[in-house]
C-alpha cells in the first residue's frame, strides 16, 4: 500500500546515558525535545527545513540523519520508501552528551513507524535493533524510544531493554556548556582493561542506583559513583570534571551526561536544584546553562496528522 500523502507529528526526547556507574547500559529520558512533522510525497527527493539546533549546520536531503533512518527503516522492514519533506524543530544540543543523534535516529525510525501504520507491525526489539544499528549504542536510544530509565543490554538475539518508571522525587537538573565533544573522541580514552577492583566497584553501585532511582533517591549521592568512565575520559573535558567534584563536595549526585561534555544531577527533589544551580553559577570556571528538568516517562511519540 502507498503511503504517500501521509503526514505524521514526532516528537523524541533527550537523553542521559551511562548515569554513573552504569556505563553503555542505563539511560534516562529527558523532557527537552526534538519535533518534527514528515510528510510522505511521490516526488523521488528528500528535503528537510530545520529550526532551532542544528539550522543552517545538518545536512537538508536524504544524507540527514533523521532522513537516512527513515530511509534505513523502510528498507530493514522491505518497503519501499517514498519520497518525504522533514520538517525539524530541535531543542537538544548537539554534541553535549544528551543524546542528540540517537534522538534524529529515534526521529526517523518513528516517522518510518508511523507513515507504515497498519502496514507494517514493529516489536519494542525491532525498534531497539534498527535504532542501535544505526547508533550504536544501545544506552542512548533505548530511553529516547521507550522513555523512563531503561537498562539496555546485547544478547545473542541482539540488543534488548527494560523500561522501569522512576521514583517522582527524581529531579534531573542538567548543566550544558558551550563546548562540544564527540562521543568517539571520549570512547578513545578508554582503557581496554580495568582493574577487577573498579568492575566490583561499580557493580555495587549500578546495583544500588537502580535502587535508588526507583525507590529511594535519598541514596543517589552513593548510587552515582563511578570508576569505570568517568575519570578516564577527564582529560577530554576538564571543565565537566571539575564541576562535578565541586558539586558531589556539596552533597550533589552529579555525573558526566553520556559522553559528556555536560553533567547531569539527579536531585533527590525539585528544591535542591536551585540551589545546585545557584553554586555552579557562583563557582564555576566556565559558563553553564542550567535546565531543570522532568523525565520524559513516554519516550517517542508518532502521531497521524490527518
Ligand atoms: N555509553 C556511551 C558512552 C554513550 O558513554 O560512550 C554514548 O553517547
């Protein structure tokens, strides 16, 4: 069945990957958005419009990245594709660590989802496979399409997740700086080994942080440390690393935000980040732009636009 004429409203979330501890498996959604409305057209091209983040910077045909994932979806899913007009608001900054790209690759795989209702029927695992395919990294797409916390992991059978509903006391506050750093950049810092000690280290804590989020957010201070990521990769964003140890000596359970460079802390309720904020803003060496904000529970969203 053709889809042209279809015409569909998306909307994807941010998110925060790694959490801490829970390096390449936990993630959070976050409530800063990207929108966007795809039209499927018989003309052969793609065009995209952008406004917001990324105008006048992302490419505005099929090599878009939200474009080439719908485009990737229909062929995984052996339809054709038709041609699409793309129209993008986007809120989430590029190259921060809140997710941007899983977010267009999110963005496409939804479009592509919705222009093929009642055409094609796509599992949670469908969705998970093609998304971490074309991302590659499971922890980041995962919440930007499930929403919530979600633990992601690879099986034999490929990558898969679980959704959890955190505690309504969890209140993330993020601070975005005005440099950017790729996620490959930080990932070569990586050491292949560490120390057993480090894994045990932060097993415990992984653990404890899916505790915390979902029942007792009075524990995140110690849910939130981390010794398998975070250190290794400072070098890269020095002014992150000193902004999370001033805000963890005040009591703040602050980590780098994906891949950096921006932080993320997880207040255990909405007062504290005033305060936090107030503290970052005093003491700081660099700017930082503060948004306090909810999780996204829903992760993406597809809507038919009659
Ligand atoms: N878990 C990944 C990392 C997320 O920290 O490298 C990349 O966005």
């Amino acid at each position: 069945m053709s889809v042209v004429g279809r015409r569909v409203a998306v909307r994807v979330p941010a998110t925060s990957a790694n959490l801490g501890p829970g390096f390449d498996t936990l993630g959070l959604a976050l409530s800063m958005y990207d929108e966007l409305t795809v039209t499927a057209t018989d003309r052969p091209e793609v065009t995209v419009a952008v406004t917001g983040v990324g105008a006048g910077e992302v490419a505005l045909d099929e090599t878009n990245l939200v474009a080439s994932s719908a485009l990737a979806t229909f062929a995984a899913v052996r339809q054709e594709a038709p041609g699409m007009h793309i129209e993008a608001h986007n809120s989430i900054p590029h190259g921060r660590g809140l997710g941007s790209s899983g977010a267009a690759v999110v963005a496409g795989i939804a479009a592509a989802k919705g222009l093929l209702e009642g055409t094609v029927s796509f599992t949670e695992d469908l969705l998970l496979g093609i998304a971490s395919e074309l991302e590659g990294h499971p922890d980041n797409v995962a919440p930007a399409l499930f929403g919530g916390l979600t633990i992601a992991w690879t099986g034999a059978d490929g990558p898969r997740h679980k959704k959890l509903m955190p505690h309504r006391g969890v209140s993330p506050l993020v601070f975005i700086p005005e440099s950017t750093l790729s996620t490959r950049r930080a990932r070569e810092l990586q050491p292949i080994n560490v120390p057993h000690a480090d894994a045990v280290f932060n097993v415990s804590r992984s653990a404890l942080l899916v505790a915390a989020m979902l029942q007792s957010p009075e524990l995140l201070f110690h849910a939130t440390e981390d010794k398998l990521h975070q250190s290794y990769r400072s070098s890269a964003m020095p002014e992150t690393a000193d902004t999370i140890a001033l805000l963890r000596a005040h009591g703040y359970p602050a980590v780098v935000s994906g891949a950096g460079p921006s932080i993320l802390v997880l207040c255990d309720g909405p007062g504290d980040r005033l305060e936090a904020a107030r503290l970052v803003q005093g003491e700081a060496a660099i700017p930082w732009r503060a948004e306090m904000l909810a999780v996204d529970f829903k992760g993406a969203t597809v809507v038919p636009i009659p």
